[in-house]
C-alpha cells in the first residue's frame, strides 16, 4: 500500500481523488494550504505527492521548489488548472514529474499514478556496483543515482535521472518518443510527446556545453532522440 499526499484547496476535488485513491488501496492524506501540504511532505514521507498549483497561502511551484532544494526525491504530480506550455515547463523544472490539467478524467489520473510509483518503486538487483556511464565530460553513477559534470554535481530532477539513463542503456540507439514515454511516465499517448521534449530541452540545458548546438544528447528528425558519447 502506498502512501498519497493530496494538496488541493477544493474541498470537493480533494474528497473525490482521496476516496477514488482509497478505493485502489492506498494510503491519502489531504492538505488544503501549502504550508499545511508541505508540513504532511516533511512528517508523513509520503511515496507520491499529487499538487495543485493554485493553494493559499503557498502556491504549489513553491512546495515543489522547496521539497527538491530539501532534496526530497517522492514522485510529484501537478495537478492544475493551468495548461500554458510556459507553465509545464516550469513544473518540470522545478522537479514535477508528471502534470494533469483539470478537467480531467479519474482513470487517467489514476494510470498516471500508478505509472509514476512503479517508476519510483525500488528494485532488486544482482550485487555489486553497477558501472559508471560516461560521454564527454558528464559521469553518470548509477549506484549513487549521481551526475557529474566536469567533477561537479548536475542537480536532476528524477524523471530527467530516468530519462539520461534510458537514452544511455541504448549505447548510441535512437529511443523514439513513444518509446521513451511508456520506458519513464509509464505513458502511451502520443498527445503527451511535449512532456519529453520538454525534459529533453532541461537536460541538455543541465549536461550539454552549449545546449542550442548539443554535441551528446541529439535529435533525431521526426523519430526522437540518442545519446551520442
């Protein structure tokens, strides 16, 4: 059973999604302020955090930004009125990993939210480290989960982590969008093909020397994406 953080100042949204996550066996709390919600995210520790933006007395970019800067890595997932491509791209820099405009459709969301705790589930693996992943002057380290760039640590939001990894794990192949949405949102809408684009734009940002000509991380025209070392 997971455990759910809802924050949402509607009373009857809150009621709906805690009572339909319930339904599916997991554990909610509800938070009706941001202050109130980021309190919950410090105390309770919940697996996922589902975040409106709209919240009195915090809005919901402002709990995002602080549980990442406190360096608190649970799945979070937008939930907002606001479906301005300015603001998704400010959610996924922030850290967001997923985004939901209202209205929108229970068994959307609760596919989202299964996708994103499968995503952030921990796995069994063989012991030993895995090797260390590198291409120009990034290191990737998946056993620490850490990034360097030229010795110094690159700050990723978790689903850009997922992202980096699965563009390495195909040495140099290209990953279609699709492809790379169903490997790290669990998704298969191509509707939602901006989502990688849009982390793609953020990582190249945070790895690439001069993120406008990549040299690494490449487009490949109307099919996706590789990684070139």
């Amino acid at each position: 059973m997971s455990r759910i953080l809802v924050v949402e100042d509607n009373a009857n949204l809150a009621f709906g999604l805690s009572t339909s996550l319930e339904l599916e066996g997991h554990e909610v709390a509800v938070a009706a302020t941001g202050v109130e919600g980021l309190r919950q995210a410090r105390t309770w520790n919940p697996d996922l955090v589902i975040l409106d933006l709209m919240l009195p007395e915090m809005d919901g970019n402002r709990v995002l930004k602080t549980l990442r800067e406190e360096g608190r890595e649970m799945p979070v997932l937008i939930l907002t009125a606001r479906g301005e491509e300015a603001d998704k791209v400010l959610g996924f820099r922030l850290g967001a990993d997923d985004y939901v405009t209202k209205p929108f459709g229970i068994l959307e969301l609760l596919a989202r939210v299964a996708a994103l705790l499968r995503r952030s589930a921990p796995r069994d693996g063989p012991a030993g480290k895995a090797p260390v992943e590198r291409f120009g002057d990034v290191e990737v380290n998946p056993s620490t989960h850490t990034v360097l760039r030229d010795g110094k640590p690159v700050a990723l939001a978790p689903k850009e982590y997922d992202l980096l990894c699965a563009l390495l794990r195909r040495d140099g192949a290209v990953a279609s969008r699709l492809e790379l949405l169903q490997e790290v949102w669990g998704h298969r809408s191509s509707v939602m093909t901006r989502t990688v684009d849009m982390h793609i734009a953020e990582l190249r940002r945070k790895v690439e020397s001069d993120p406008t000509a990549p040299r690494h991380i490449l487009t490949v025209w109307k099919v996706g994406y590789r990684l070139e070392r």
